[in-house]
C-alpha cells in the first residue's frame, strides 16, 4: 500500500544525525513515526547481523503501546515480521523483520533495568516515550549505539516534559546542531488521522 507521510514525519524519517527527538501532542503520530523510521533502517539499511533495538520504559507499555501499534502497521504495510503474532512476555524478547532479501533481527527491551543492556552493539535504537525514561538509561543507549557496519542513529520519541527534565538540557539547552534534530508536532499536525471530535475532547478535558 501506499502511504502519504505527513510532513514533520518526512522530517524525522530524512534526518541523518546521529540522534532525532520527536517530541509531539498526544495524537500527533510518534507511533506510526517511530514504525516508518525503524522499518527504513531495517529494510534498506540494516546489513545482515546488525541489530536493532525497539525499547520503552516497562515491558507493559512497550507490548501495550509501542509494539501494539507497530504490529497494527506491519499487518497494514504487508511487511513479513516473525513471531507474526505479538509477543506478550515481561521478559527480553526478539523480533525479526524480513527486509527482501535477509532478516533483520530487532531487540525488544524494557528500560526497567536498562543495566542488561550493556554488552550488546546495534546499529539503530528507537527509545519510546522517554519524559519517563532515566537519564542513565539514555546514557546507556548512547554507548550501545556503536556498530560500525552501518550508518549509527537514534530515534527519541515522546510526549514533552517540563523544562527541568534531561530532555531539554540534552536537546535544547545544550544542543549541537552536527549530532542531532530536533522536531515538534502538535496534535492538530495529525488532525486527519484522528477520529472526530478527538481534539474538541482534549480540549475540553485533557
């Protein structure tokens, strides 16, 4: 299928620095962003024994959220995933994504205990909602993101914190445009792909 990618996610997806934040409003698309992002890195750019790493704060959101939603996206864009169903385990898991002409084999982990990740080298990470994520946790991905047979980078998406989070002293206040972008969307950036009357509600609820 064909899929017209709205502009703040063709920015995040033609980014080549080392590090892309996306910090957008609730609806504003970080899911299907983060699903578009990682399936170009694994598809067209991931050699054969290079690891991904899909990552968010508990295994329960990482199932219920992140990887619900991506496994809703790899059913609807026909790409060949396996396990095909999701796995539901609070416990490290694999999954692999076929890219055409080998399989491209992703980590999923929590950042629970994020010290278990030390050791390992990938060659992308996509860390999900990281207002709730650990300062150190970030710090250890920095370090994993370091195989050398690819182009190396990070995707940070996430709804945005207060200005004392590490989020803006990494991103804002100490940012270095030759590292890193840094994109923002509202929700009304993704207004047609929402349902009715969701904004109205934010509005007047939320």
């Amino acid at each position: 299928m064909e899929y017209c990618a709205p502009p703040h996610q063709m920015q995040v997806l033609l980014s080549r620095k080392r590090y892309v934040f996306f910090g957008g409003g609730v609806g504003s698309g970080k899911t299907d962003t983060g699903t578009l992002w990682h399936l170009v890195k694994a598809i067209k750019e991931t050699p054969p024994g290079v690891l991904g790493l899909i990552t968010s704060n508990s295994y329960a959101q990482l199932i219920d959220s992140t990887l619900r939603n991506v496994y809703r996206n790899y059913a609807r864009f026909g790409i060949l995933v396996d396990p095909s169903d999701l796995p539901c385990t609070h416990r490290p898991f694999n999954i692999q994504v076929w890219s055409g002409s080998h399989w491209v084999e992703i980590l999923c982990r929590s950042l629970e205990k994020f010290e278990l990740l030390a050791g390992i080298e990938v060659g992308w990470f996509w860390a999900d909602e990281v207002w709730q994520t650990r300062r150190e946790a970030f710090n250890l991905l920095q370090a994993r993101l370091r195989d050398k047979r690819m182009n190396n980078q990070g995707l940070l998406t996430t709804t945005l914190d207060d200005p004392a989070s590490w989020m803006y002293d990494v991103f804002v206040d100490n940012y270095q445009p030759e590292l890193m972008d840094v994109f923002y969307a509202s929700t009304y950036d993704n207004a047609r792909n929402l349902p009715e009357g969701f904004i109205e509600g934010l509005k007047s609820t939320y």
